[in-house]
C-alpha cells in the first residue's frame, strides 16, 4: 500500500500533464478539422498538379 | 493511365457509374434526351447533362485535373445552377467584391498580403478538396488557400498588387463551386470561438472528473479499519488539487451566468448551479484543511461535466443550425447596371444608387430600387412584393417598387428614391416594428425557473439553520447536500437536450429552426395561416390544361407550335408553354413579331399563327371563337390565318403535398387559414381545393397583419408560412413563423424557421417533432420533478450519504438525456 503514496502524486501530475498537452493540441488547431486529414491522406501529392505534367 | 487499379472499390464503382450513358459524367443526375454534351476525359467520351457541368468538366480536364473524376468518391454538385460556370467571363457583380470598402469589410491585411475567410459550397469529398486547393495555388497571386472541410471554409492569403477576390470566385465557378466571403465579426465567427472554449471546458472538466472518482471510489467502499488516515488524506489533498481546474476553468459559464443574472436582479438557472458549486468546493476545502467531514469532489466535478456537456450539445445544434442559414443568405451585395452619360454602363452597389440615376435591368432580374419606367413599357412580376400571381405590364412614365422582378424585356429605369427610403426599406420597418409587439414565452420560462430557484435557496437556507438548531456539526453538510442533490441537472438537462436533439434531427430533414421557442410555441399554435403564392403554390405558372379547338389538330402539334412561337420569349407564361413541350422535337420560327401586352406572331412551315390573349388571335383567326368556357387561370390562345387552334389554360400549380399538410393540421384540430395578395377568385378557388375554410384574397402587407394581431388579441396562437417580402412583417408578428427556403431572403431573416429543402410537408413534420419534443420534455420533467420531490426531503433530513446521491444525480441525468436523444431518430417520412 505504502507505493500509493508515490503513484497519487504521480497521477496528479500525470492528469496535468494530459491538460497542458491538450490544451496546447487545441492552440495549434489539432481539433480544427476533423475530417479533412483523414480525406487528403488519400491524395497523392506527386501528381495532377496542373498543366505542366499533363503529358505525364 | 493505370492508377485507377489501386484505388478503393467506392472510387473505381463511381467511375464505372459515371460511364453509364444514362447519368451524367460530372454530377450523376440523369441527361436528358436529345441532349449532346460531351466532354473527352482520358480517351473516353462522357456524356453530361447541361452545359454548366460541360464547361466545369472542361475546365477541369483542360487544367490537367482530369485524375480529380478518378478519385472521388461521389458525384460533384452540379453546375446547372452555378452562374458564371459557362464561358470565362467574370460575371459583373462578382467584382463589387473588389471595391476597397467591401474588402475592408471582410478581409484585413497581412503584411504585404490580404487575408480572408471564404464559404464554399458544393463540397462532396476528398477530391474537391484537392481540386480546389490545387485551382487556386495556379492562380497569379494567391500566396496560399487552405480548405477547412469540417466547416466548408476556406482561408484565403492572397497578393492585391497581383489578384482580386473576384478572380478567385470566378475561378472556383469554373470549376463548379459557389463561393462568397464570410464576414468575420459575424456571429458564426463568435460561435466558432466559444465552442473551442466550451469545448476546451468540458475535455478538462471530464479528464478532472475522471481522475477524482479514482480517488473517491476507495473512500466510498473502505471504512476506517482498511484505509488509514493518511491516505484518505492524501486522497482528499489529489482530489482537492484535481477540481481546482474544474472550477476554476471549466465552471466558468456558471459563474459568468450567475453575475450575470444577479446583476440584472433576476434569479437563473445558473444561480443554484454556482452556488451549488461554490458551497460544495468551499466546504469540501474546509474539511481537507480540517481532516474531518465529508467531502463532494466527485459529486462537484460531475455537475460541472454533465452540465457542460448539454450546453455543448445545445451549442453544436445552434452552430449547425446557424452555418446552415448563413447558406441561404447569399452574401451577394444587390446590384445594378447604372447607365453612364457616354452610354456605357458599370456595375455598382444598390445602397450607392443616386436619385436621377439611371438603370438598366435585365430579363429576370430583379429591380433594385424604386423608379419610374423610361422608354418602353415592362411586364413586372410582383409576387414578392403583393403577392399577385399574375405579371403586369407597366407602361413608360408608371412608378415600379423596389423587389419587383422584371419578366419581360430589358427595362430602363430612372431612379426616383434611394435604396434607404424605398419600398423594400418600408416593409422591412414595418416588420421591425411589429417584432416589438410579439409576446415573449422565454420570459414565462425564465420567471418560473426564478420562483423554482428562489424556492430552493431558501429551503436550503431553511435547512441549514434547523440543523445547527438540532445538530450543529452536520448543518453544513446537510444543506450542502440539498443544494447538491437537488442541483438542477435534470430539470436544466431536460429541455435544452430535447431541444437540441430535436433541432438536429429536423436540420438534417430540411427544416432549419432559427428560434430556440419554435417547436414549443407550434405545439400550442392554435390558428396556421398559409400565404398562397409560392407557399400553398410552386409560385410559377405551369400549364394546367391543354384544349385543342380545331379537328385536325393534336395536343402535341398545338404545344409545338406554340413552344416554336414562345421560344425566345422570357415571360413566365412563356417559360410554362416551353417547360410543357420540352420533350417534343422543336420546330423552325421565321418571321417573328412581338407585340407588347398581346401576344407573338411568326411563321412555321409555311403558315403564319399568332398566340397570346383571345382579341389578339382573333383579329387573325377571324371568325369569334364561339364557346369560351369560363375555366381559372390564365387563357393563352393559339391560332392561323383561317381557325382557332387551341386554347392553353396556366396557372400557378399547387403544391402536391399542400393538400395532406392541410388536412393534417385540421385533423390536429387546428384553425388552417388562408391570407393572400392574390384575387378572392383565385384565392376561393385554390382554398376550396384545399378544403381551407377561411380564406381572405386582396390583402396588403398591412392588412394581413392587422389580421393576425385581432386573431392574436382574442387569445389565438398563430403560425404564420409565408413567402415573398410582403410577408416579412407578418411573418415577424406572428407568434412562430416558416418561411420557405426559396423564397426572398428577407422573409428568412424574420421568420422563426426556414423550410431549407423547399418542401411544405417540413412544416407538419415539424409540427410532429414538437409534439413528440413536447411528449419527451414532460416526461424529463415529470421525471426531474419526482426525483426532486424524493431527494430534496431525504437530503434534508439528512438521509443521503454523498455516494448515493451522486449516484442518483447522475443516473438521473443520464435518463434525461436518453430520453431526448430518442427524438433525433425521426420516424421515416410518408
């Protein structure tokens, strides 16, 4: 029983550390867009990106 | 090209759809017969339906996108109705957006570069993002475009040395996407900004709670033989640690809510939540720092997560709600082609007309402000304005109001009144003033959550002292407790979820509820009262009847000819004959005249005929036609040089769901009624086909709503489903209001609902989802009240221990909110 007197404090800071990350997740627009990554990751990057390699 | 084998089967099963020859290539939707678009998408020929989706598809193969048709994984949004698609013209109104004082209003600077948030419609999946993002990054001068999915937003950053807002809009029109600038002080940019903060607020408030119940779950199982002090201590010391962010961030709107309240001397909801809140923390603190007494961590951060949580949902519905409205109002600045000395003509905004200008206003477009006809005379259509059905002629030297849409030739107008002191400016005072008048239920709403919280302070406080008089130890606790437990969860929970659950689910059936009172005051409503025009009616003329008055003549011939004659013409009668004969083979017209106010004549094959009004052919046919039955509508003959031919009957069409909605609301035992613009004939007539009984004709803006005020003066509770402008006044004082999705975009801004898909039965669906909301909110209540009744006692007389009434408060909760989420599945539509 004598650890629980390592892990509560341990937990406490744990759950801080999770609000410090989330909150910086939400500054830098993480939960802006939810669908959009998830369709663009279908898109290749390397091709159809105009006239110049039509030929291609 | 072999890249369409790795693509996933929803892919390749679109594309393998779209070569079908029945639907078209760009949008899916059917291609009508005899019709030849084609447009060549790597070595294959795909037919389209019309030449709005041939010229994006064009554009889209000629820019090299073409791999945009192999990936996507639906059909675009057709470009049939996407002005400015067809051709590579700028459509003139597109460029008020250039102007310096529009931008200002709606883009700001960034260094050397502007920026702006843009609304972009028409998007169905991956691939449009590509495509749009991929358009703009080629054009001169947009430094970077980043397209928001979730939101259908695009962030704009663009060179003003080297483009103009109006080359990115007309660039996205040729590639089959409506877009137009968000103003970004507009509530929707507000709404955005507090649901990240509320949403912020209920991520911590949930993680708080979570970890707290950790800690509070062993005190609730262990007694004093196995946990010792210590750590019980050090338990309540996490905890402790743990809530601080819950109420100090998260519970935030409570305590804003609360001042609020108090500041303005009424008594909210919000006052027992925070002091709820602030009594339950402060006394749970004291017996921490105290080591002894109970303390309601668990129970405080619960409250905050689950009241949170329903004002997040209510908040999701108010967004999608509001996004969906901001759709509908275009935010196209009213124009009008302004004629210049030189006789050149510009574009310019409606607000910036002068008296004495002159205007020049195209076929189907609308007069921007009020004047007086120049030159020629003018066929007018001014249903919006009076609700007459029928297009009148004006000749030069007549006054037309603003709002009044031109349905003949291009018009010349000389502009006697400034935009601000026009007609249209009149009808919206008008329905300013009359918003004041209307009765306010949320007040009612309010007062009794005042008495129900006034109530509860005060046992509360009564609590506290007769227990310092019988046990001063536990008094605190005890009242505590009553606050706690009696803490307005479910009756705060019980109507805002139903609400929220009930707006969502009619969002996604196309009825947009602007108004949080809608659905309650609907379901009292005692008196619905229809607008005819556009309402009850398509509010288009449609062809109803067809009499062919010569032998040897068939129905066919009779409306092919006639479609030949009208074929050029843009008056709505005409557009009626030319919808009706559209699947006929057309016909050669020589020798085309047109006389004003009369009719059409030219010749076909040989042989000269004339169609329009019964004197006009008869000065033709000769002989008078011998039987005229006296049918409703409006009569257009058609006729040769020796015989009548026919006679076609059209008429505005009722819509054909307007007669079950009306029979629904009167088998519901409401008063239907029917207010128009429009002649008693017609009015009688379309009424007794609808078996409304009161039905009044010939009504003005101002009579109609003098009408409805003396119904609301002997105690009726009207909804009023109105249409065109001169409904905005009555549509405001009405008790609850629709307004059709078609319809002005003044009449939505004052109307309580929109019915977004164009439907009439969205109202009686409506009706039902209020009645079935109101079914659900009084059981939430009847259910919040029961609680209440039990727990306030047992809490009072000191029965509940904290466990179990957290226990109760969140079981409680949780059925609540069950119970309105039933609503957001809506039985399937008849």
């Amino acid at each position: 029983m004598e650890a629980l007197y390592i892990l509560i404090p341990v937990s406490v800071a744990l759950v801080f550390l999770a609000v410090w990350i989330f909150l910086r997740a939400t500054d830098t627009g993480q939960f802006d867009d939810l669908k959009g990554p998830g369709m663009r990751i279908l898109q290749d990057d390397d091709r159809g990106t105009g006239r110049d390699n039509k030929e291609t | 090209m072999t890249a369409s084998l790795s693509l996933p089967a929803s892919v390749v099963a679109v594309g393998s759809e779209a070569a079908s020859e029945a639907d078209c290539f760009h949008c899916g939707l059917p291609v009508p017969p005899d019709t030849h678009y084609r447009v060549r998408v790597q070595e294959r020929e795909q037919a389209l339906c019309c030449p709005g989706c041939q010229a994006v598809a064009q554009t889209i193969v000629d820019s090299g996108f073409a791999d945009y048709y192999q990936t996507r994984s639906s059909f675009s949004a057709s470009a049939r109705e996407v002005p400015g698609s067809v051709g590579d013209l700028i459509p003139e109104a597109l460029r008020l957006f250039d102007a310096e004082e529009e931008q200002q209003r709606y883009a700001r600077a960034a260094g050397n570069l502007r920026e702006a948030v843009f609304s972009v419609e028409g998007i169905r999946c991956a691939a449009c993002v590509w495509l749009i993002e991929r358009r703009l990054a080629r054009l001169p001068g947009v430094a970077e475009a980043s397209m928001n999915v979730a939101s259908e937003r695009l962030h704009l950053r663009w060179d003003p040395a080297l483009c103009q807002p109006s080359q990115v809009l007309a660039g996205l029109r040729q590639i089959g996407y409506t877009a137009y600038p968000c103003d970004p002080v507009r509530q929707a940019a507000q709404l955005q900004k507090s649901g990240k903060k509320l949403f912020r607020q209920v991520f911590i408030a949930g993680l708080c709670m979570m970890q707290v119940m950790m800690y509070a779950a062993p005190a609730y199982m262990s007694d004093a033989d196995t946990m010792d002090g210590d750590m019980a201590s050090l338990m309540r010391w996490a905890s402790l640690l743990l809530t601080l962010p819950a109420v100090l961030y998260s519970a935030q709107p409570f305590f804003i809510g609360a001042w609020n309240s108090l500041k303005s001397r009424a008594l909210g909801m919000d006052v027992p939540v925070a002091l709820g809140i602030a009594a339950a923390f402060v006394g749970s603190t004291i017996s921490t720092l105290r080591a002894v007494g109970e303390v309601y961590f668990d129970s405080v951060t619960m409250f905050i997560f689950l009241l949170l949580c329903s004002r997040y949902l209510e908040l999701l519905a108010r967004r999608k709600a509001s996004g969906a409205l901001e759709g509908l109002q275009h935010a196209m600045p009213a124009s009008a082609l302004r004629m210049l000395a030189d006789g050149r003509q510009e574009v310019v905004a409606a607000g910036r007309l002068q008296r004495g200008d002159v205007i020049r206003v195209r076929p189907g477009e609308a007069f921007a402000v009020d004047g007086v006809l120049k030159e020629c005379a003018a066929t007018v259509d001014l249903s919006l304005l009076t609700g007459e059905s029928r297009p009148q002629t004006r000749q030069p030297g007549e006054s037309i109001p603003g709002g009044a849409v031109n349905a003949g030739q291009a018009a010349l107008l000389q502009v006697t009144r400034p935009l601000a002191d026009s007609t249209l400016s009149a009808l919206l005072r008008l329905a300013e003033r009359a918003g004041q008048a209307k009765p306010r239920i949320a007040q009612w709403a309010d007062q009794v959550a005042a008495w129900f919280v006034l109530a509860l302070l005060l046992l509360a406080l009564g609590v506290f002292i007769a227990w310092n008089v019988i046990d001063p130890a536990r008094a605190w606790p005890v009242a505590i407790a009553v606050l706690v437990v009696s803490c307005p969860c479910a009756l705060s929970l019980a109507t805002p979820s139903v609400l929220a659950a009930a707006t969502d689910a009619l969002v996604r059936r196309g009825v947009l509820v602007v108004q949080p009172h809608v659905l309650e005051t609907l379901h009292r409503a005692s008196h619905i009262v229809f607008d005819k025009t556009g309402t009850l009616t398509v509010g288009q003329p449609v062809l109803q009847a067809c009499s062919v008055l010569s032998p040897d003549l068939t129905r066919e011939r009779a409306l092919q000819v006639a479609a030949a004659l009208e074929g050029a013409s843009l008056h709505p009668l005409a557009r009626a004959l030319l919808v009706a004969a559209s699947d006929l083979p057309g016909l050669q017209v020589t020798q085309l005249q047109s006389f004003a106010g009369q009719g059409l004549q030219g010749e076909v094959e040989g042989c000269v005929y004339r169609i329009g009004s019964q004197e006009f052919v008869q000065a033709l046919a000769g002989k008078p036609l011998r039987q005229v039955s006296s049918v409703d509508g409006t009569q257009v003959f058609l006729g040769n040089d020796s015989a009548w031919l026919a006679c076609f009957t059209i008429e505005d069409a009722v819509r054909p769901e307007a007669a079950s909605v009306v029979a629904r609301f009167q088998a519901a035992g409401k008063k239907v009624m029917l207010l128009s613009g429009d002649s008693q004939g017609n009015v009688s007539r379309i009424a007794a086909q609808l078996g409304i009984e009161h039905a009044l004709g010939g009504q003005s803006p101002h009579d109609k709503l003098e009408r409805v005020q003396y119904l609301q003066s002997n105690g009726a509770v009207v909804a009023m489903v109105g249409d065109g402008i001169n409904d905005a006044a009555v549509l405001k004082a009405a008790d609850v209001s629709f307004a059709m999705g078609g319809g002005a975009a003044l009449a939505q801004v004052h109307a309580d609902a929109v019915l977004v898909s164009g439907r009439l039965s969205g109202v009686w669906q409506t009706a039902d989802c209020a009645r079935r909301a109101m079914l659900v909110i009084s059981q939430n209540l009847a259910w919040a009240s029961l609680y209440n009744l039990l727990a306030i006692p047992a809490a009072a007389l000191g029965w509940l221990n904290p466990w179990l009434s957290a226990l109760g408060m969140s079981l409680s909760s949780a059925l609540v909110l069950l119970n309105a989420l039933r609503l957001a599945r809506l039985p399937k539509e008849d």
